[in-house]
C-alpha cells in the first residue's frame, strides 16, 4: 500500500469511528425556520421535488457527496452510494481522483471508481484537487473522468486541510490564474468545491478579479458546521489534536451560502457541510442553494448495504418532501419563493 493509500485508507477509519465534527462551530441553519402553513393545499404525494442540475434531470435535489475513492474499500463504499444514487435517481460525487495519476497504483485505484455498471443513469461527478489543475495535468484528468464515465468535474479548494496534512500541497500561488485557464480546456461542466471549510465572500470576490466573470459552472459552498477536515487531517498525521483553534475555523454553511449567493445570483449552488436531515436541506434550498449534498452521514451504511443507503437517504428524501407540503410548497420553486424566516 502506497503512502497515499494508506492515508485515503486512515481517511475511512477516522471518519468512521473518530470525533471529526466541528465543536464550536454549527452550520447556522438552527438560525433559520421554516414559513409553516396550517392551511396548506398542497398534497404530500404530489409534491414535486425534481430538479435540473449541470444538465441531468434528479429526481430529488441531492447528491451524494464527495466521499473516498483508491482503496479497496473505498470500491465497496462507492458501489453502495452509486446504486442507491441510481435507485432514487439523485446524483453522486466521486472523491479524489488524484490517486488515479499514480503509475503504480493508477489502474487498481481506478477501480474503486468505477460504477457506471451499477448506476447507468446517474449523475456522477469526477474530483480533482485544484493543486493538481494544471495544463499539462489535462491528459490525465480527461482519462480520469472518460475511465469512470463522468458527466461533470469537482475541482476541490482545501488550503486548511493542506496544511494540516502530511506532506500537504500547501503552495497556492497561481491558483487562480490557473482555473480561469485550465477549465475552458476540459470539455466538461466544472464545479467548485470546498471540502467542509466554506467559499464565502472573499473566495468569490476572487474568484470574479480575472474578469468579473465565473470560470466555473456551479459551485458547493461546502460549509464548516459537518465535518472538519483540519480536524480529521490531524488526527491521522499526528493522532491527536493538536491545533484544536484549526479544527474549528471556517464559514458556516448558511454564511456561504448566503453569500455566493448574493454574489453569484444565477450560477448553481450545491449547499454541503453538514446537511444532516430533510429540514437542514429544505432550509438551505430555501436559502438559496439548487441541491444539497452529504457524504458522512452515508458512510457506516455504505459499509453495509446498498439497501441501507436506500433506506437512510429515503427517509432523508421523505422529511425533504413533508417541508415542503407544510410550508404549502408544491414544488422546489415555491419553496424557495417562500424563503427562510429568522430566529431571533
């Protein structure tokens, strides 16, 4: 087992049976409640919840999120979300493809990738780190996407969880520079993503300095609130905490949010960073956000079944759909025309 590998491996154990959560930070939905009809005309059954996302049709606005990928297990977990994705027709997001690049281990790694023979239908999304975004990466980042038949690219952002990491890609001149140039030579949509530590204001007011314009086709603002990654980083490098004040720095997911949104008002947002039930989801598709995403909550049952999967994410589908029946929502349009009401 490489290094990488093994860390990918470490990733999985920690995230299953550690404290990765943030302490001293929430994803500020709590702040937020919904508008509550007693009056409402709408009929649960009929409640629509289908949306449009990067040119797939969902069945529900959620997707899978970004999870694990290289690593014999990672293949059982990704098997398990990618039929359940297909049997509630949502959408999934691969982890790192990063591993695939590796000459040695490229073509084991990739395996635990692959799910198009189980999930035909689904929109699956390939992941980059955007260190690894460069010119002459393009040949292999499209052979990584072709391999496992993705219909879109995540480039991920995680400066915080770099640091933290062993031997972390820590050096981000040029970045940007590098994402306005590289993205229009890959011939799929790309979203920008966080990993659990937020794109609020800031990122987005460089993201636009180029030349006022998105190089990007949706962004998840991937808020803190979820899981920490600075947390889960050092736990695995040094198996301890041993920078707690970094474990619990980031923009709450509703700050982002409502930020990107603010600041991008046409361009797609998936809200992530611990969407943990139906009520979190409603609130932040409310707020502002065209699909939700989650990853953490699903692993345990990724271990076990695809049926277990089902089972959460259909409950998980199931209060989505009684939000929206008791705001007087017929479908995600209303609901968000309704909005959010303040706590406090």
């Amino acid at each position: 087992m490489t290094l990488l590998e093994h860390r990918k491996r470490r990733h999985i154990e920690v995230c299953l049976d550690g404290d990765v959560g943030y302490r001293g930070v929430t994803t500020g939905l709590e702040r937020y409640r919904l508008p509550y009809n007693a009056l409402t005309q709408t009929r649960l059954d009929d409640v629509d919840l289908a949306t449009e996302f990067l040119g797939a049709r969902l069945r529900a606005p959620v997707l899978v999120g970004a999870m694990t990928g290289g690593v014999e297990l990672s293949g059982v977990i990704n098997r398990n979300l990618a039929i359940a994705a297909q049997r509630l027709g949502i959408g999934m997001m691969l982890g790192s493809q990063r591993v695939m690049f590796n000459s040695v281990v490229g073509e084991r790694a990739a395996a635990s990738f692959t799910v198009r023979d189980v999930a035909p239908d689904v929109l699956l999304v390939g992941n980059i780190g955007l260190a690894q975004l460069t010119r002459e990466s393009v040949p292999d980042i499209v052979s990584a996407l072709d391999r496992v038949a993705a219909n879109a690219l995540a480039v991920h952002t995680n400066p915080l969880q770099e640091a933290m990491q062993a031997n972390g890609d820590t050096d981000c001149a040029g970045s940007l520079d590098r994402l306005h140039e590289v993205v229009p030579m890959l011939d799929y949509p790309v979203l920008l993503k966080e990993v659990g530590h937020g794109i609020g204001r800031s990122a987005v007011a460089e993201l636009l300095r180029r030349n006022g314009e998105s190089p990007v086709d949706a962004i998840d603002v991937a808020g803190a609130g979820g899981t920490s990654w600075s947390r889960v980083e050092q736990l695995v490098r040094y198996g301890e905490l041993r920078y707690p004040d970094l474990a619990d720095w980031g923009i709450p997911t509703a700050q982002a949010l409502v930020e990107v949104r603010a600041a991008l008002p046409r361009i797609p947002l998936v809200a992530s960073g611990g969407i943990r039930t139906g009520s979190d989801a409603a609130k932040a598709l409310a707020l502002g956000a065209d699909v939700v995403a989650l990853a953490r909550p699903l692993l345990s049952a990724a271990i076990e079944s695809a049926g277990a999967v089902v089972d959460w994410l259909q409950r998980f589908v199931d209060e989505l759909r009684v939000c929206l029946h008791g705001c007087g929502a017929t479908d995600l349009a209303a609901l968000r025309g309704l909005g959010v009401v303040p706590v406090g």
